[in-house]
C-alpha cells in the first residue's frame, strides 16, 4: 500500500496514510477529489493496451482498495513529467512495473473508457495526453499500484488505486512555506495564484463554470476568486485584466462578445460579493480565438469557455 503525500522543495504538505507503507510523494499544491475505501473488494487491474478482438487485457485481483483522484493546481507540470517522479518512487519502493502506456500506445479512447476511471471534474482525461501505469510489489500478500495521470490546461490530474493494506484518511495539511519575494521561483510554485501571477503573469480560473451561450457565473463561492480576491488585497497596486474564452460554436462576432460579457460577470462577482476594488481590475474578451483544447469535444469546449486572470502591472 501506497502512503501518499506532497512534498517538495520549500512547499511541503505530508499527508500519512497506512502504517508500514510504502511511500509516495506529490508535489505541492496537490488536493484529494475524490476517495473510496473498501475493506475487501476487487479492482480489475490493466495490464495490456486496448485490443481490438477483446478490450483491455486485466488481472482480477481483491483485498482492501483505496481509489484516488488527486488535482494538482497550476500549469508547471506536464503529464509525462508528473508520470516519471511517481515511476521512480514506485520501483525506488520495491514495485515490478507490469505495464505501462501513454495515450496511443494505451488504445486512446478506446482504453480511457475501457478502463476504471473516477468520473470529472474530480478526475479529468484528456484523451490526447494521458499516460497509465501498473504495478506490482511481490510478498506473501502483494500489493497493487495503478496510475492515471493527465491534466487539464490548469492542472494535472492523477488518480491512484491501490490494493492491499486499508489506508486511512489523509490528514490536514501540516505544513506551507511559500518562496520569498525575488526568489528562484521553482515550476512547482506556480500551482499557487500569487507566485504564477509573478511567474508567468497568468492563471486560469479554471474551477468556473459556463454553459454554452451564457455569460452568467454559476452559483458558489469558486475559490479560483477567493485566492484572486485575497492577491489582489494583499497588492492593492497591482492590476489585473480578465480575459474571456469562448469555444467556437457561433459567429466571432457573437463569441466576441459573449466572451467579454463573461469576463464581465467575474469582475463583479469579485467587487460585489468579495470586495475587490475596481480600479483594480478590467474585463476584456476574445471569443474562441485562443483555445486551450480541442473544440471536437464536448470536454474540450467545455474547458475553453474560461477566463483567465492576467496581470497587466509593470511594476
């Protein structure tokens, strides 16, 4: 069993899990969507790609399972690069892999939906970028690992389903240290708002929500505004643009306009119900001109529909 937790550089978050576990680490700025727990159950386990004269090749295997779906905020890592810290740890804590893939070698949409996965937003696919693992670590009572990991254009995705010894929950974050101002600012800083608006001078606020043809902000708090909100207050002289996406259903003419009325919408949600002053901010749009996903999919327009918050200060 696999005991998971964030740990890097000067961000660092444990979360212990199961006694006389193996360990794992995530980097910071990682949350938990979603997690189930059986005491005795059984997971079809991949191992083999998707195959045309019978589907995903699988090992039944029972015991106790924890089934996973971690976000990690931000846009610093890609999913290969999120894939290959966890291979290491998994073989550096005594696991044989016994298969591994990345999209078309997996089968692509065949395997996504021929395998278990935790439905979104609490784990999302991209069905043009994900990469899967299976492992094995030998004993008298084997224990079971199996990866998913992908990512949206905000953050990375990794689901985590692990057969053994039952895990406890993971416990509250126990520690957070963030760089100091001017300081090498590692990639995995930018999962944060503050340090990716001073990094790259850009997040997406990607936890809104729009349906197609509508400029109206769905109800809830979103915490996307919370932490822009809480940036904004703490550097009053910074200023920030809010640009909205569309997808590309409709004119550009319509989508022009509909993606400003969006970016419009945030900004006052922000001034009225968090009390972000506005001078500080600005709403423009762009319609479907700048997609961060395919527009073949019903996923894909339904992440472009966004806006993001950029910084437009000089100082």
């Amino acid at each position: 069993m696999i005991r998971t937790a964030h740990l890097f550089a000067a961000l660092i978050v444990a979360l212990p899990l199961g006694a006389g576990a193996a360990e794992l680490s995530l980097p910071a700025g990682a949350t938990l969507r979603a997690e189930t727990v059986e005491a005795a159950g059984r997971y079809a386990l991949p191992i083999g790609p998707w195959r045309e004269d019978g589907g995903v090749e699988t090992q039944d295997i029972s015991g106790a399972i924890t089934r996973q779906a971690w976000r990690i905020g931000g846009t610093a890592l890609t999913s290969y690069e999120l894939l290959l810290e966890l291979r290491r740890q998994i073989i550096a804590d005594g696991y044989d892999i016994r298969f591994e893939c990345s999209t078309q070698s997996c089968g692509g949409f065949d395997f996504r939906y021929g395998i278990e996965v935790i439905g979104a937003p609490e784990m999302h696919v991209d069905l043009g970028d994900f990469h899967f693992l299976a492992a094995t670590r030998p004993g008298d009572a084997p224990d079971h690992v199996s990866l998913l990991v992908s990512r949206s254009p905000s953050a990375g995705f990794v689901q985590i389903v692990q057969v053994g010894a039952l895990a406890a929950r993971p416990a509250e974050p126990m520690a957070t240290t963030k760089a100091e101002p001017g300081a090498a600012l590692p990639a995995q800083a930018l999962t944060e708002i503050g340090p990716a608006m001073e990094g790259i001078g850009r997040f997406v606020l990607a936890d809104l929500v729009f349906d197609t043809g509508s400029a109206e902000l769905g109800p809830g708090q979103f915490s996307s505004l919370e932490d822009l909100a809480d940036y904004l207050k703490a550097n009053p002289r910074k200023r920030v643009a809010l640009v909205g996406h569309t997808d590309a259903e409709g004119s550009l003419a319509g989508n022009l306009s509909l993606s400003k009325r969006r970016a419009t919408s945030v900004m006052t949600r922000l001034v009225d119900e968090f009390g972000v002053d506005a001078g500080q901010l600005e709403a423009e749009g762009v319609g479907y001109l700048a997609p961060i996903a395919s527009n073949q999919t019903d996923d894909g327009r339904t992440i472009n529909r966004r806006v993001e918050a950029i910084l437009i200060s000089t100082d």
